[in-house]
C-alpha cells in the first residue's frame, strides 16, 4: 500500500531517547498509546546514548563517544507521520553530516544539523503501523566530526494512510471484464423481431 496524508488537525507525540537507553539493541518506547522501536544498529549491536540522546552517526576509525555507527531502524505501532527531530549534540556546531530517511518511496534527506535544535524533517512523510524506516549515514563525516546524537523525535499520529491510486493495468483489466460481460448478456437476449 502507497501511504499519502489526508489533512488533519495535528495530534504531536514526542519521544525523548537518554542515558538510559545506552548500550540497548532494542529501544522501546510508548507515548500516548504509540510505541516506536529502534533497533538494528549496525555495524555495532548496541546504541550508544546519554543525556544528549542516541547516537545515530560516528567517525569511522576513530574512537569518539559514537561508535563508527552508519544506520539503524525504527518503526510505531500505529500510522504516523513523521514531524521533527531534536539534536542533541554535534561536534562541529552544523556539522557535514547527512542522514537519509527511508521507508519505501519515501526518503527523507537531512543535513546542516545545528547542536541543541528541532528541525522539520525536509521531508515529513507518513507510514504505516509496523512500516520499518531505515536511518542511514549517507556523508562521510569530516576528520572533526564525532557525532551526532537525537534527543527527540516528534510525529503525528493523526496521520491517515490510504491506499494510492488503483493501477493503470488493473483499471484496464476492470474495463475489460466489464465490456465482455455486457457483451455476454446482450447475446444472451433473445432477438426479437417487429415485422408487421
């Protein structure tokens, strides 16, 4: 199923990640009934975090306090539409770090990350319950960069999937049984004849 958005009044649900989600394989989360589910760190197993969030991204061969971490997943419990983050830290201020968002067709691209700050994401696409978004390292970082670390992530669970359009080939294929059908009943009928 194809998820789009249908406008409705915004109903924001945060979720705070800390210390006390360090050294975990699996984050869990509930807020309001929506549970997310972070895991699937890689190439470590586990999630560095502190006060100032999960580590999302690292320096590779070098030992900073984010490991050489280059993605992870995350999926809810229930359709949501995915709003803002919070940075908790970054060395280097803005950082040259870029992340990417994906979960289907939909892709989200972040970069210019700013320490201490909510950013939209650029793209604020929704998905289904259960749907898996992959966050991916897709810059280098820099000889400066450390890491990056998320402190919130804000969605809204007032989200409504629908399904996406019906498929070019199966409107034709409906088209199609339809005029074979009519033509069936049509021979069906007897003739009748009105000469006088």
């Amino acid at each position: 199923m194809v998820a789009t958005q249908l406008p409705i009044s915004a109903a924001p649900l945060t979720f705070n990640f800390s210390g006390t989600d360090n050294g975990l394989t699996t984050i869990t989360k509930t807020v309001s009934g929506v549970t997310i589910t972070l895991n699937n760190f890689s190439p470590t197993a586990t999630v560095t975090a502190d006060s100032d969030g999960i580590c999302v991204a690292g320096l590779d061969g070098q030992v900073a306090f984010c490991p050489n971490l280059s993605s992870f997943q995350f999926s809810f419990s229930a359709p949501v539409q995915l709003i803002s983050y919070q940075v908790g830290f970054i060395s280097n201020g803005s950082g040259d770090q870029g992340l990417t968002f994906t979960e289907g067709v939909n892709t989200s691209f972040e970069t210019n990350f700013v320490d201490v700050a909510t950013t939209n994401f650029s793209t604020q696409f929704g998905v289904d319950a259960n749907a898996v978004i992959t966050a991916s390292r897709t810059t280098p970082p820099s000889a400066g960069f450390g890491s990056l670390q998320i402190r919130q992530l804000t969605v809204d669970d007032s989200f409504v999937p629908v399904p996406g359009p019906l498929p070019v080939l199966g409107v034709a294929a409906a088209f199609g049984a339809s005029r074979k059908l009519r033509a069936r009943i049509r021979s069906a009928q007897p003739n009748i004849s009105t000469e006088a």
